[in-house]
C-alpha cells in the first residue's frame, strides 16, 4: 500500500467516529468560519465522508481533499499541510498541528490561501480525470491557459472563491449534497442556449460517492475582469445624486431574457390551484416563524398574511413555473465593462435543501428580489429616496415587458405575496446577523401589510428624474 494509500486509510478507518488527530481541531476551527452554517452552537458529530490525497503527506505542501458529516450536513475542505512553523503569509489560515498520524509534525491549514495549492487545484481543472472519488471535468471547446496566478476572493459568506489571473474565477461549494448544482446546471443551459447574460462554465469538479448521484464541489467560469456589482454600482449612483434608471431598465431586459431562455431549455409547468395553495401556505408558514422570532413583526402579521391568502384564492388557472436564478438581487448582478448586465450566482438560496433549489418557481420570484435590492438600496441611507426606489422599480418592470411583453405589475397578487414573503426573510435574516439593518426591511412589512389599493399601472420612466443621497455597504446577502 502507498503512502498515500495508508493515510487515507487511517483517515478514514472509523467512519462513524471521525478525523483522529484531526478531529478536535476541525472542530474549533469549523464554527470559526464565515460559510458554516452552524454557528453559535457545538459540533455534535463529525465524520469523513470521504477523503482524497491531491498531493501525498510526505510532499510540501500536502494536500489533503475532505468531505465531511457535520451533524448531517456535507461540507468540503481543502487542507495544506506543510512542515510547522507556517510562512507568515499563511499564519491566518492555521487549523492547527495534529499530535500524532500520517500528519504529525506539520501544521495543517485551509488550502485556498495558498498560491501554490490553488495554482494545483486549476492543474487538476485543465486536464480532465478522476483521482479517488473526485471527478474533474472540463469544456473541450474552453481551454484553460496553464500559469495563471491565482488569489482569493474576499468578502464572501457561503462559498470560497479564487480568481485566476484575473481571467478565470473558481467557486469552490463549502456546503454540498447529492445533485447538480444550479450554479453548474443552469449557465450550462443557458450557454447550450445561446444566451450571452450568464458566464459559462469552462471546468468544474465533483464528488461519485456509492449509493447516490454526485455532488458538485466547484465550477470555473470567465472573469468579467472590469465589471462593476449591480449593488455597488446603484448605491454610487444614489450618493451622487445620479438618476439609475437607464440601467434598471436594462436590467430588467437582462433578467427577462435570462428567463426566457431558461423556460425554452429547460422544463416548464403550471402550478394548478392545489399547487399554488400549498405555496401560499408555505409563505404562511415562513411568517409565523419569524413572528414567533422577530417581535417586531408581529404587529403586522395579520396585514402580511392577507397577502399569502389573496394569493391561495386567486388563482383558477394556475401559475406558470419555471427555472429561476432563486436568490436575485443587485449584489448578483454585473454591468460588464460594455455597458451590458450579466447575472452571476446562480446556487439559489444556500440554506434551502439543493432539491428545492432546483424546482421550477414563479419567475417572479426573482423579479421580486431585484425590486426589494432597490428599496434596499433606497432605505440603506438617510435622508430615504422613495422617489429613486420607486423610479427603478419601473423602470426595471418596463424594461422585463419590453423582452416578455408582459409586464410584472400585471399580477399584482402574486407580486405581493413574492415581495412579502422576501420582505419576512430580510426580517428574519437581519434580526439574526444585523439587528441595525432590521429597519429596513420593516419599512416594507409595514407597508405591505396595509390593505392592498387597486393596482395601477405606474407610468413609463423618464430618463434624468430626480434621485437622492448616500448609502453604505452590501445588499442582504
């Protein structure tokens, strides 16, 4: 047996009770974590699922590829191991230093800081092959250049991202389960599609395990080097005073034909009465949870369920159901540095299980979320700009009924309950991680929950209307 071999074995021996040496420190190291899930309480179980030598110990730097059972969910790890003390440029990403085993002596660390562990990891990308259960995979009609430099990506929450040369971006999936990933399944689609609005996969990797269908551990997609995020780019706009509404409408004709093209290469269905009624009530649901959590909210429950009601008794002929993005706003948007929009980040909600991520939903499910990101981004700052929010919140639906032909604000039930029920989640989310963001989105839950007017069809924008003042950092994440 290699060396390799044998170490992966005493790795994994007892697969119901862990890590050995690595074990105690996986678990300081893992709640400590911007993307785990399961902050603020102890690790109960913490069991290998799997593990894969890229790089044997015995080299420097190892690399040692693990999936992992946190208390029932699956998470992936890439750990570099190298000879103690680290290089002070790699101090930060310290797990620590295993006593005993295969890596005794040597400080094991997070992989992805390290130049030369991601510069491998594209290596393994470029030239397609299994290695244990990991499979890599590529485009043959998208080769990728050997050499480029690589870095992370900071700022981010739920995945792991390096950029490479700044022509190429790596999401590395932190948390996994069984099924293609959106964020693969979908701009492969739209690219066999023709559509230009989403970058296409070059190279991604994945996980065979026995008894169930692969996991989607990481894609490689171009880099709009020069492109500038939707949110940034609106909060710019509104500090100085500058009218967004251009943009919105090419926004919304982006989203539109990103939908369009979708309903055409994937399926399509109509959610009949049954369907949508269990729908509504899920939203329902969704409210007394956050009421029960939130106290602010309750004042406003009743207002708010009014809204997931009209939808369960309105609709005769069904709703049509397609695939969607899951979790758009400005923050996944880009205005590329010709001028046009690309959406980007299409995993869906995280914390929802991957199947549910990759059902057909309402499109307007995601022209929802851009509509709140422009309330958002209006009520983010003092002195508040309704007149800015409710501009490009026009403009974004005039723009979507120029691709569609059919403008949102035309359901006016269905919109309601989709904002409402973003509105309840933004509620939920910044009582959890930014109490002083909480006003925002109780700006729309009391708005929301009064007795709906009858719609109107808002006017046109007119390009150079009147914004407003200063804003601050990222949309709801």
């Amino acid at each position: 047996m290699s060396e390799a071999a044998s170490a992966r074995s005493r790795l994994t021996a007892d697969r119901a009770g862990g890590l050995g040496p690595l074990d105690p420190m996986l678990r300081a190291w893992l709640p400590a974590q911007r993307w785990f899930a399961g902050k603020g309480r102890a690790i109960s179980r913490l069991r290998t699922v799997s593990a894969a030598e890229l790089l044997p110990p015995g080299s420097t730097p190892g690399l040692l590829h693990l999936l992992l059972d946190v208390d029932g969910d699956c998470y992936q790890l890439l750990l570099g191991s190298r000879p103690s003390p680290l290089p002070p440029a790699l101090a930060p990403a310290l797990i620590g230093h295993p006593q005993e085993g295969p890596y005794a002596g040597r400080a094991m660390y997070d992989a992805l800081g390290d130049p030369r562990l991601a510069a491998l990891l594209l290596e393994r990308l470029r030239a397609p092959g299994s290695l244990g259960p990991l499979r890599f995979d590529r485009d043959p009609e998208a080769p990728v250049p050997a050499g480029l430099t690589p870095r992370p990506l900071s700022g981010e929450q739920t995945n792991s991202s390096l950029i490479y040369g700044d022509a190429y971006i790596l999401k590395v999936f932190r948390r996994v389960g069984p099924g293609v990933n959106p964020d693969l399944e979908l701009p492969r689609a739209l690219a066999a599609a023709g559509c230009r609005r989403v970058p296409a996969p070059v190279a991604w990797y994945e996980a065979d395990l026995p008894g169930g269908e692969p996991l989607t551990l990481g894609v490689l997609q171009p880099y709009l080097r020069g492109s500038h995020d939707g949110w940034q780019l609106a909060l710019r706009r509104l500090g100085a005073g500058a009218d967004f509404t251009a943009e919105a409408h090419a926004l919304g004709r982006a989203t539109a034909e990103v939908h369009s093209a979708l309903a055409d290469a994937l399926p399509t269905l109509a959610l009949g009465p049954e369907q949508t009624a269990r729908l509504a009530a899920g939203m329902t649901a969704r409210l007394a949870a956050t009421a029960r959590e939130v106290p602010a909210l309750r004042p406003y429950e009743a207002g708010l369920r009014g809204a997931f009601d009209a939808l369960a008794a309105s609709r005769g002929a069904g709703v049509p159901a397609q695939r969607i993005h899951g979790d758009l706003h400005l923050g996944q948007t880009l205005r590329t540095v010709d001028g046009s929009w690309a959406l980007i980040d299409f995993e869906g909600e995280p914390a929802r299980p991957l199947a549910d991520r990759r059902r057909p939903e309402p499109a307007v499910r995601d022209i929802a979320g851009i509509l709140r990101s422009f309330d958002y981004a209006a009520r983010s700052h003092r002195p508040f700009a309704p007149a800015w929010a409710d501009a490009c919140r026009s403009a974004f639906c005039e723009g979507y009924a120029r691709t569609t032909g059919r403008d949102p604000r035309e359901d006016p039930v269905l919109l309601r309950a989709y904002e409402t029920d973003k509105a309840v989640y933004e509620a939920r989310y910044e009582s959890r991680h930014r109490p002083d963001w909480l006003h925002v989105p109780m700006a729309a839950i009391r708005r929301l929950s009064e007795p709906q007017r009858p719609a109107h069809r808002m006017p046109p924008p007119t390009p150079g209307s009147t914004p407003h003042p200063k804003p601050p950092r990222r949309p709801l994440a």
